[in-house]
C-alpha cells in the first residue's frame, strides 16, 4: 500500500519510463568507487578511491556506514548508515566532502540501502518502523533537498538492499525477515518465525507485484544485483543451524516472475559458513560475484546459465564491483584492494594498508 504525505508521483510518469533505454538506465561513470570503512583506530569513514585502491577523498562520519547509491546525472551519492542507524548521509563525490545528513524519521531507522529513480528525482531507502516491526520504503524527493514525500509497505520485516530494475519501474528488495529492535542493538528476535522474500515493488502504484520465497524460512535474504537483461541474483544467510548446507544462492527472471535457487559444489557449501554478503554482476561477460567473508571466498556463477564456474580464496572479503572493461574489484576487511581480470582465476592485489573495507563498493 502507498501511503500519501504530500507525495507526488506524477514527477514521474509511465510514459516517460517507456522512454528511457536500458543503457541510460544502466549508465554510471568510471574511474572510482565509494565505500564504508573504518580506520585501524575505530573511526567511521566513507571512503572513494580509484579503481588501484588509492584513497583520494575520506569523510568521517558519525553512525558505521553501509552501502551507497549514485544519483543519476549528479555527482550526489546517498550513502546510507548501517542498521540500526539513523543517518542518510548526502556526498559530493567529486569534491568529496558531506552535503547534507537526513534523518530517520521517529521510530524508524535505515537498513543501510536505497535506489534512486532514472530521473534521479526521488530516493527510495529501506527502512523499520520498529514499534510496529513494519518493513517500509521511504522516498525522497532529491530535487528538495530529500524531504520525505512517501512511504510504501512492503508486507515484510527486514527489508535490506533494494535495486531498481532496468525497466525504470520496478524497485527489487531483498527482505531478510529478521525482528530487530533498536533497545536491543543487533539481536535477533524472531528466529523461529522468520519470513524473508524478494518482492518486486511497482514505485509508481506502490504494489507489491511479486513475491518469492526462499526454500527454507530461516534463509535471510539481504543482499542482490541486476543484470542489464533484468536477471535478479541475491544472496542468502542462514539463521538455522550451523551443521545445515542449505541452498545459498537465489536467481529471478523478473519478466517471466521464474524464480530458482543455485546449488553450489559441497566444497564450497562447507566453506562458506551460510553467508552471503555482496553480490556483483558483470554484463561483460555474464559473471556474478558473490562475497563470503566469514568463509574467506568469492563465488563465481555464469548468471545467465545458471552455473557454478569456481571460487577463489581472500581473507575477509568484503565487496566486489564489475569493471567497465570486464572483471571485478574486491576489498578487504584486512585492508587489500584486488582486482580480477575476466576469465582469471587469480586476484592480482593492487594496494594494502590498514583500512578495514566493508561490504559493499559503489561506482562513482
């Protein structure tokens, strides 16, 4: 259900998403990413670097940061503070210094994720009304000075990363299903009756128009990516118990609403300690790479097909980003910068130092 402040969707409208390409949609600029990150002494930083890891902008900020989105034709990136946090931090990338910081709004807090609108209008960021254990989208409008103009419910507790589809109309979140409250820091309270699911989300109308599940109700869902071709991976973390080996990878074909689930090889499912933390897919040549830091791995999966290719080793991986030429960068939370040429199966380290990367890196 959408609910209505002052919201006004008509900014934008179904006949100018027709208009819009799948590559406009697509299109980001090279040369840097922007990630969290915490100094050796503890402090919260974000972090944009070049693509061989040389830190060129560091902010300090007051609440651990997450994940960040790039605002369409704009060098604002909304970098988000990591559950529970409070605090929507607006970044000038290029100048590298903090525009502006949003707050939640009372009795809500962000899950670290949000997805602008190809406009680059509106702003739609996870978030947990807690007193109701309410899972919600909030949307921004960008263009006045991110004012909160509406709230979509999604139906769901634990609403994580959201994406927006190459479509321009539909927002994909992976909802981990997960009962948290504030006064109780990061403890989990309903690991019993858990309900994680991918919703597909129309933003114009507010209607949840799809919702898969996963095949065991204790498999978190948090993490995704998607495909030029609309081709959904996301990535689980299992809540049961830690002998289990249970499926770890979900893949959704938005148009034709298949939803399945990747086994991957017994070795690597006893490795990586049922948990997925970022997941990253390259157009280029039709690779997913999906992180495993408790299991000190990255994954890699043909996503068109479906199919397991191999997985490689790296203490503490955190994030993972496709270059434009093909391939992937990866950081650390030991504090190295790698990259992965296509069709290598060896990380070629370009940078080590004390940083403590986190989980996710966004192009800027």
């Amino acid at each position: 259900m959408l609910k209505r402040r002052d919201f006004m969707l008509g900014m934008a409208s179904a006949a100018a998403l027709a208009s819009l390409s799948p590559g406009l949609l697509a299109q980001t600029r090279e040369g840097c990413f922007i990630s969290a990150a915490n100094t050796a002494t503890g402090d919260h930083r974000v972090l944009i670097a070049d693509v061989q890891g040389k830190v060129v902008h560091s902010l300090e900020v007051a609440e651990r940061c997450h994940a960040g989105c790039l605002r369409p034709a704009s060098d604002e990136v909304a970098f988000f503070s990591r559950r529970p946090g409070r605090q929507l931090n607006i970044i000038d990338a290029k100048q590298g210094r903090l525009v502006q910081v949003v707050t939640s709004e009372p009795g809500e807090h962000f899950y670290g994720h949000g997805a602008f609108s190809p406009e680059g209008d509106l702003l739609y960021a996870t978030a947990h009304r807690y007193k109701e254990s309410e899972g919600v989208l909030n949307i921004y409008a960008a263009d006045q000075s991110y004012r909160l103009i509406g709230q979509i419910q999604l139906g769901v507790m634990d609403p994580h990363e959201v994406r927006l589809h190459p479509n321009g109309r539909d927002l994909v979140v992976a909802a981990g299903g997960i009962q948290t409250h504030p006064d109780y820091g990061r403890i989990k309270l309903n690991l019993d009756r858990m309900q994680p699911a991918l919703l597909v989300v129309d933003r114009l109308t507010g209607k949840v128009t799809q919702r898969h599940q996963p095949s065991h109700h204790q498999l978190s869902m948090h993490h995704l990516d998607i495909s030029p071709e609309g081709i959904v991976v996301a990535g689980y973390q299992f809540e049961g118990a830690e002998w289990k080996r249970p499926n770890l990878i979900a893949w959704l074909d938005v148009e034709k609403q298949r939803f399945e689930e990747i086994r991957l090889p017994d070795a690597d499912q006893q490795v990586l300690r049922n948990y997925i933390a970022s997941v990253a897919m390259d157009a280029v040549t039709g690779v997913v790479a999906v992180t495993a830091p408790r299991g000190n791995r990255v994954v890699l999966l043909d996503y068109r097909r479906r199919r397991y290719l191999h997985s490689i080793e790296l203490d503490d991986v955190s994030g993972v980003l496709p270059l434009p030429e093909g391939g992937f960068i990866c950081t650390s939370g030991m504090g190295g910068v790698y990259r992965l040429a296509p069709g290598s199966q060896e990380l070629q380290q370009v940078r080590s130092d004390s940083i403590r990367w986190d989980n996710h890196l966004t192009q800027v």
